[in-house]
C-alpha cells in the first residue's frame, strides 16, 4: 500500500479534529464518521437506510436529531436535514444526543468510543445489542489507523 492513502486520512482526521472538541472524543467521532461515509459530506445529503433516512457525513436519523435537539441548549439549526448538512451542527448534535444517553448512570460505568458507537449504530441502548458488534469492530480497526475497513 502506498503512503498516499495513510497521509490522506491522517489530514482527514487532523482537519476535522480542529473543528469541534466536544463529549465525544474527537478521535471517536472521526472514526464514526469515517465508518458511516468515509467522512465526506454524502451527495445527496440523505439516503433512506433500513427504516428511515440516514443524513450528512455521520448518517443522522430524525429521532436521533430530535432527541439532541430536546436537550435544548444547543439550537441544531432547528432543521434535521440542513443540520446534517453542516460539519459543525451534525458534530454537535451527535454530542447532544451521546451527552443524554451515553451516561454513567445509563451504561453502568463511565463511556467509552465502544458505547458512543454502538449508541450512534442502534440508538439508545445499542451499547448492549450484539447486533452492534461487528459497527464496534469497523470503528476500532479505524481508531488503530487502519483506513481500510
């Protein structure tokens, strides 16, 4: 494999490392974010998935937005899809939504990059679904710098 690839990723993930520092870590949500669509803003913004749309780079549901959103202090553009769409409101509201579930008091102990990806993977309690695993794996291979899935 030539270095090229490597480099690429590693500006990447340096880029968007700048953009927000938040609850989940920034080496978590870039991993995440390059699982779902290899960190590019998807064109168009939306795809239907299994039962709903998935939108912007880190694939957001409706439900996952709106209870972001509930949280209210973050305003998340008060639209699902134009805040998919923007680097910062799709950071912000996947940290709204990790800061309400991803919690010691949900998970049983403090929350780590396994629980905020299983958690983006199947909502709520996906932290405790084997259904999540093999989303956990991808995510794990990218946190040890490997850009291949």
């Amino acid at each position: 494999m030539s270095p090229a690839p490597v480099i690429l990723f590693a500006s990447l993930i340096g880029c968007l490392g700048a953009v927000h520092a938040g609850y989940v870590p920034d080496d978590c949500m870039n991993c995440i974010c390059y699982v779902e669509t290899g960190c590019r803003m998807p064109d168009p913004i939306c795809n239907m998935d299994i039962h709903s749309l998935s939108c912007g780079p880190f694939q957001l549901k409706h439900s996952h937005w709106l209870d972001a959103h509930q949280g209210g202090d973050v305003p998340l553009m008060n639209d699902y899809q134009r805040c998919a769409a923007s680097w910062t409101c799709s950071r912000q509201a996947l940290n709204a939504y990790m800061e309400r579930y991803a919690i010691l008091s949900r998970l049983g102990h403090s929350p780590t990059c396994q629980d905020f990806s299983r958690i983006h993977h199947e909502g709520p309690n996906g932290f405790k679904s084997a259904e999540t695993v093999a989303y956990w794996e991808q995510v794990k291979k990218c946190l040890r710098g490997g850009p291949e899935l």
